[in-house]
C-alpha cells in the first residue's frame, strides 16, 4: 500500500485515479487491529488505488475533509467523492469490504 507523501500527491490522485485514501497513525490502536487484513481487501478490490494518509502527518486534509475519527476511509473516482466511512469506532473487515462493495464508481 502507498503512503501519501504530500497534499499535492493526495490532489492528484483524487482527481484522477480511483482510489482509497486510509486515515490512520501509529498510535491508533484501532489502526492496528484492521492493519492484517487490508493487503487482503487491497487484494479484493484491483480496480482501487489504497493509499495510507498519516493523520498527524496531514492533519490538515483530515480537516479539509471532515476526518475526525481514525481509521477512516475516503474514497474518490476522477475528483468526485464516492464513499466515506469515516467514524471513531473501531472496523471489522466485514465492514470494510462492505463500504468497498457499496461504493458508487
């Protein structure tokens, strides 16, 4: 998985690919839990682009978009938001792969 290395990276890729932007940080241990299974559920899903988003690297784009719990979950095709699943509570896979399938393209 990709981890985001600058604001204009996250920009680019919103606005032109279809992709997953994960918000998370080393400190969350509910990150943690969910961190086994996403190689499988990137693996599930070709058609996205995951990309990891520090939240205390970025605070500002969590800000920007309204991210106030982690991990949570962003998703963009060609600069329009498709999907959030964006809360404090703690993600089960299950969970996850159905925000995924939900998603409108």
């Amino acid at each position: 998985m990709k981890h985001l290395e600058s604001v204009e990276q996250f920009n680019e890729l919103k606005n032109n690919e279809q992709v997953i932007f994960i918000f998370s940080a080393g400190w969350c241990s509910d990150c943690r839990v969910i961190e086994p299974v996403l190689p499988e559920i990137e693996e599930a899903f070709p058609a996205y682009q995951f990309v990891e988003v520090n939240r205390d690297e970025f605070i500002e784009l969590c800000q920007e978009h309204d991210i106030f719990g982690i991990p949570s979950f962003l998703a963009f095709t060609d600069g329009k938001e498709t999907g959030r699943f964006v809360s404090k509570d703690r993600k089960t896979k299950e969970e996850i792969v159905q925000f995924i399938e939900g998603l409108s393209t």
